[in-house]
C-alpha cells in the first residue's frame, strides 16, 4: 500500500507538487493521468527515493519513508520494481544481466540461476532465448520496453511503478505493451502505480485513475467514472481537446490565445461585413 | 543587476559547487572503504584507466626524457657542464615531469571518458534505475573507478619514469655521444628513493582528482547531449587544473625541508 499526504515539492520558485494526497491500495492498479509538466514524474521520483520532498509523507505498507537512512531505503526499494521511460538499461551489461540484475543484488545465486531467472522473465513478457546475450543498443525501441519490463518484474517484487511506458512505441507495440503490463500486474498480484497521458494506457491498466494537475490530484475515480465524468478538466483531458480550462504552457497558450483573439476578430469582421451587406 | 548582487551570485555558486564536490568526495570515499566491493568492475576499470593508458603515458615519458636531454645537453653546453644531463634527466623525471605528464596524459584520456559514461548514464536515467535495483550508485560506478585510478596511477608513473629516464639515455648516447656506463652510473648516484616516492604518492593523488572529477561532473550532468559535452569539458579542465595545483602544493611540501 502506497500513501501520499499533502507532498509538495519545488525546484527554486517552481512550485512543481502543491499537497499530493494519493492512496494506492495493497493489489491495486492505479493510473495517474496528467499533462506534461504537471508533475507526474516528480510525484514518482519522490515516492521511489530518488528526489526528497519538503514537505508531507509517504509511506511504503505502513513505513514513512521520507528522511530513511540510506540503508532504510535500500530495503524499501527492494519492495520496488520500475519501468522507465525510456527502458534505461544499463547499456554495459548484456540483456540478462540487465533482467537479473535485482535478483543478484539481492541473493547470492550463481550464474546460471541468473540466467534461468532472466529467461523466465523474459518468457513472461513473450520475448526468447536468444535476446539473453544482446546488449541493449542491439534492441528495438519496444524490445527496450519489453526487457525493462523484465527486468521490472524478474525479482517478482510487491510494488511496481510505470512511468510513461507507451511513450514513442507505434500503436500496436503500445497495445501489446499496455496488455503485457496488465497481464503480468494480474499474475504477480503487484500494486502498481502507473504515471501516463496516454488514454488507450489509462483504460486498459488502471483499476482506478487519479488527475494529476498543477501539481494537485484534482480527480480519483474509475475507469467508467472517468469516461462518464462531467468535470471539465478531466473531460478536456481525457477527450484531447484543444479548448478548455487546462492551461497548457508558455509559447502554446499564447497561440492558442492569439488563434482565439483572431478567431473573435474574424467573427467581428464577419458580423460587420454582413451589416454592411445588410445580410441577416 | 547590480555589480554587488552580481559578485554575491557568483561566490555563492562557488560556494555551492565547492560544497557539492566536497560532499560528493566524502561520499565517494566513504563508499569505497565500504562493502559491497564490485571486484570484476574494479577489474575491469584498472584495464581502461591502467592498461590501455600505458601507450600514450609511455609515448609522452618517452619523448619528454629525450627532449629533456637535449635541452640540458645544449645549455650545459655553453657553461661545460654537459656531465648533468644524467643527473637532470633523472630527477626532473621522476620528480615533476613523469607524475605531471602522466597525470595531465590520463586526465585528458580518462577523466573525459568518465564524465562522458557516467553523463550518459545520468541522462539516460541508467542511475535512477540503479537505484530502484536497490544498488548504490556510488558503491557501484565511482567506488571502482576511484580505487583503480588511485592504484594505476602510481604504476603508471613508474613506468613513465623508467620508459623517460631510457629516452634521455638513448638520446644521450646514441645522439649526445655519452658513454653508457658513465651515463647509467650518474643516474645511479643521483636519484634518491624519495625522489621516486614523492613522485608515486603525487601520482596517487593525481588519480583521486583524476577519477573524482570525472565522476563528480558526469554525476551531475545535465541537460542531455550538450550537457555531457559540457560535463566531459569541465571534467578535463577541472582535473587538469587541480593536478598542476595539488603538484605545486606537494613539491613544496615535500621538498620545502
């Protein structure tokens, strides 16, 4: 079970997490939807111990883990398993190191054990045999997902966490990464936490959603809910429409605010044209 | 901004980076003198920083004792004094030149290669990840990198002293027509054991700063490509700058009695 009270987190005067209040229950899956900047990555580096929070706590089964000793944390983390963004496999190591990597930290096992326990994880995420001696710059962009998949769940751990994992795959790599997540979640029983803006991810992973924005959970719901939800951020979100109350950043909205103007401008210039033309 | 405000932003980013590097180096050190040990990578990282360094450190104290030669050789000429070259050669080898070469030679060679691995892996997230895999970043890629830089260095050095006291001896005796006993037996009488081991305990140091500001920079890399590019710069600079610095302190503590 994972408990996130009133976190806040800021980089100078970026305030990027203003009071996260998020539960995640033992054998749950939950998806945290949000734009990009709105501090889904920062909530999950601050809930695997990879950046602190200065205000609020998070606790791991019933442990507070902010301000743990390093070795505190090292036995937190062993609860973890993660998949990044982009795979982040140890580039210097072939692909089953990189699957067995956890489990040799973990216990001492020879080799060989390493490599049957790669190649089960490896099985269990439809890939073969013959990737075990690859290194990942051999890999393709889905295989990198694929085996940091593996490597995620080689460890069997109680806990994993997603970040992006569709991010830059074609769409039926995204459908068959998004089934394998759900499937090997169901088999190991894991609570897992997911951070994505892909819908098609969100619908099919998620057992419940939570809204991540300007730093706040604004929304917790299910899958249904979320489709049939009238609120207007949510539906601006999850229908990918342009026009809405979500301020997107920068440059993006003040285009969007200048279309708008134009858009006022031409409809004004319409309106006085048809005066002119005496049109009704 | 105002010149003042100007002036207080720049010392406390001074100040900042000094701070940051001094809690990377405690960090650093205290993970090496810790379990686990990597052994393989520790293996491995003597291969890259020792072995494969040997060739340009060996080229470098090869023409540098040469060269020295000569130099020494033309303007003992002009006082006949032409007997010290041996002598020169010896000590200004493996007391200054050998350590300092073979430092600044690794420094440009390693300290790159090290900020630009380690960068990479930051960039990559490589480093969170092996955080989540419950391993120690520092025990696992600056831990083996720092202990086998401050164990190859010396080794290297040594070589260099001997490969640079062989280049001025055959310059001296196959250029400057010195006879080879004579010339052996000079050096023989000339250097000291101290002068050796101030050489190899600076080259110990130069493998700290050389390993230490290759992780430290990679470490703290960011801002994807060009921020590696700059990493691995500031990596070579800082490294080079420190060496001539940190040798310039332990020659005048070494020979200031």
């Amino acid at each position: 079970m994972i408990e996130l009270a009133n976190i806040h987190k800021s980089f100078g005067p970026k305030h990027v997490l203003q009071g996260i209040d998020l539960t995640v229950e033992k054998g749950e899956s939950l998806v945290v939807i949000g734009g990009s900047g709105s501090g889904k990555s920062v909530m999950m580096k601050s809930i695997i111990g990879l950046l602190r929070p200065e205000q609020g706590s998070i606790r791991i089964n019933g442990v507070e883990t902010i301000g743990i000793s390093a070795r505190q944390r090292d036995k937190v983390n062993r609860q973890f398993g993660m998949l990044f963004q982009h795979g982040a496999l140890l580039d210097s190591l072939p692909v089953w190191q990189n699957v067995a990597f956890a489990v040799r930290q973990q216990k001492n096992i020879s080799t060989a054990q390493a490599r049957a326990i790669a190649q089960e994880s490896l099985s269990l995420v439809g890939l073969g045999a013959k990737l075990l001696d690859l290194y990942p710059a051999d890999l393709s962009g889905g295989m990198h997902k694929c085996v940091g998949l593996a490597r995620a769940i080689a460890a069997k751990p109680p806990i994993l966490f997603f970040d992006e994992p569709t991010t830059g795959l074609d769409p039926v790599m995204t459908d068959i990464i998004n089934h394998l997540i759900r499937d090997c979640v169901r088999e190991l029983g894991a609570t897992t936490l997911t951070i994505t803006h892909d819908m098609s991810s969100a619908r099919i992973m998620a057992d419940k959603v939570a809204f991540l924005y300007q730093g706040k959970i604004i929304w917790v719901g299910t899958e249904k809910e979320m489709t049939n939800s009238d609120d207007p951020f949510l539906h601006q979100f999850v229908n990918g429409l342009a026009d809405g109350p979500i301020a997107t950043e920068g440059v993006i909205e003040e285009e969007r605010e200048r279309g708008r103007q134009e858009e006022r401008a031409e409809g004004r210039g319409k309106e006085r044209a048809e005066e002119q033309n005496g049109a009704p | 901004m105002n010149p003042l405000a100007k002036i207080g932003h720049y010392t406390l980013g001074f100040l900042t980076h000094t701070g940051r590097l001094c809690v990377f180096m405690a960090q650093a050190v205290l993970a090496m003198c810790q379990p686990p040990f990597y052994f393989r990578l520790i293996g491995q990282q003597i291969l890259r920083i020792g072995y494969f360094s040997l060739p340009v450190v060996a080229l470098t104290s090869f023409f540098t004792g040469g060269v020295l030669a000569l130099q020494i050789y033309y303007g003992g000429n002009e006082f006949n004094s032409e007997t010290i070259v041996a002598s020169i050669v010896a000590l200004g080898i493996t007391r200054e030149l050998g350590p300092v070469l073979g430092g600044l030679m690794v420094a440009g060679r390693v300290s790159s290669a090290i900020a630009a691995e380690i960068g990479t892996m930051r960039v990559t997230e490589q480093i969170d990840a092996l955080t989540t895999l419950s391993t120690n970043p520092f025990k696992y890629l600056v831990a083996p990198r720092l202990l086998a830089a401050i164990l190859c260095l010396p080794v290297l050095v040594l070589l260099a002293d001997i490969i640079g006291v062989m280049g001025g001896f055959i310059v001296g005796t196959q250029t400057l027509d010195f006879n080879a006993a004579t010339y052996i037996q000079r050096t023989i009488d000339f250097l000291e054991f101290d002068d050796i081991n101030s050489g190899l305990i600076k080259s110990a140091v130069f493998g700290f700063i050389i390993a230490i500001m290759g992780c430290y920079n990679g470490y703290y890399s960011a801002g994807g490509a060009q921020g590696v590019g700059r990493a691995t710069t500031n990596a070579v600079v800082s490294a080079s700058i420190l060496i001539l610095s940190a040798n310039y302190i332990m020659t005048s503590l070494f020979f200031s009695s």
